[in-house]
C-alpha cells in the first residue's frame, strides 16, 4: 500500500512537471530575421492539444493518491487491537451457540455480528495483497514503460525550451557578433522543422503515456477494489445463507 501510493504521488509530481515545462513552451515565442524577412515561431502551440490532457491527468492522480491514502487509513483501522478481541470473542462466542442447544436462538445474531467484524478485520488487508498482485502481474510493465516515457519527453521539452530561450536572449554588440547572430538565426529558421517536429514527436508520446498511466491507476485504485469488495460480499453472504437457514 505504501509503495502504491508512493507511485501516485511520483504520477502527480510527474503531471506537474509537465504542465510546467509546456507552459514555458506555449509562453515561448522567437522572432527570427535573417535578412531582413521577419519569422515568428511559436513552438508551444503543438503543445496545445495535449496541455488539457496533462491537467486532467494530474487531477487523476490527486483522486488516485487519495484514494490511496483513505485505503491506507482504513487498512490501519483493520489493524486496531479492538477488532482482534471482537473477532475473538464472537468466534467463541458462535461456537458455544453452534454447539449448546440451548443458545442456538440467539445464533442468528451472533453469526451475524461475528462476519460482520470478520470483514472489518480481513477486508482491507485482503483487498490490498490481490490489488498489489494483480499490479504486480499485469500492470507493472506499463506503469513502468509509460513513467519512463513521460519523464523522457518532459526532459526532451525543457531542453527545448532551454535552447530556444537562449537563442532568443542573444543581443550581439560589435559587427562580427552580428554578423554570427545573422548566421546562427538563418541556421535557426532551417531548423524550424526539426524543432517542431521534436514537439510533436514529445506530444504524440505524452498522449499515449498518460492515457496508459490513466487506465494503470484507474484500475488499481478504483476498478480493481470495487470487485474485490463485491467478490468478499458475496463470499461472506454465501457463507452465512447456509447457517442462517
């Protein structure tokens, strides 16, 4: 559970950092004049189309970490020594009514309390060890693959950004500075495509990564609870029809 949550939180750090970086990117404008013809590059409008699904993503990863810690609340809460002595109790208490006739009228009653703190006492621990197995065996490769994605793009976007800033920043003073800032700006307009071809290629990849990190968490922190907890009720009711008969 500690670990799960760790990854959410590493998921949300991850989603800022990148909303960070293409928010430099769309703030980001460079004017290229090489000969007098004027150019105007905005690269951080390719970033446009996938600046909302960061967002979005980062706020999925907020639920998901909440998530994860109201699970870890309540796993600690199935571990309080209270819970113990009533599972413990109620079991004798049970077996003395299974056993002596004369308690089995009130049988109903215990067997009923007994699975109900059964299940505060074994739900959460077991929710959480077939939550982290199936993590482990079916989700862990693309929570991995997609995390090194996202943290790949996020560093190719800020450098970008970096090299892009710089060559707005340079003011040359004497002629030889000028006539290099000339040369180095009409390099720049060529490589214009390249540049945004880079963004592009960083967006495609932020898309797919995201969505994969999406569904990893949605699964793991939503989707795969919910039917471990209905498959535990329906255990627990299966359970108890035979003996409440």
């Amino acid at each position: 559970m500690d670990a799960a949550f760790k990854r959410a939180l590493v998921g949300y750090a991850l989603a800022r950092s990148l909303n960070g970086v293409i928010s430099v990117a769309q703030g980001t404008e460079v004017a290229i004049q090489p000969a007098g013809i004027g150019v105007n590059f905005t690269p951080g409008q390719i970033l446009d189309p996938v600046n909302d699904l960061v967002e979005r993503f980062s706020w999925i990863m907020m639920l998901a970490s909440s998530s994860l810690g109201i699970q870890k609340v309540l796993l600690s809460m199935s571990a309080w020594q209270g819970l113990f002595i009533a599972v413990t109790v109620l079991g004798l208490v049970f077996c003395v009514c299974v056993i002596s006739p004369r308690l089995r009228p009130g049988r109903r009653v215990v067997q009923r309390l007994f699975l109900f703190v059964l299940l505060l006492r074994f739900m959460m621990p077991a929710i959480s060890v077939a939550n982290d197995w199936v993590y482990r065996t079916f989700l862990e490769a693309d929570y991995v693959s997609a995390s090194a994605t996202l943290t790949q793009a996020q560093q190719a976007i800020g450098q970008i950004n970096e090299a892009v800033t710089t060559e707005r920043q340079e003011t040359p003073d004497s002629f030889m500075d000028r006539a290099r800032s000339l040369y180095n700006l009409a390099l720049a307009q060529i490589d214009i495509d390249r540049r945004l071809d880079e963004y592009s290629q960083a967006a495609e990849s932020i898309s797919e990564s995201t969505i994969r990190l999406v569904v990893v968490f949605v699964m793991q922190t939503l989707v795969f609870p919910l039917i471990f907890l209905f498959v535990m009720l329906g255990l627990i009711r299966r359970l108890a029809s035979p003996w409440s008969r």
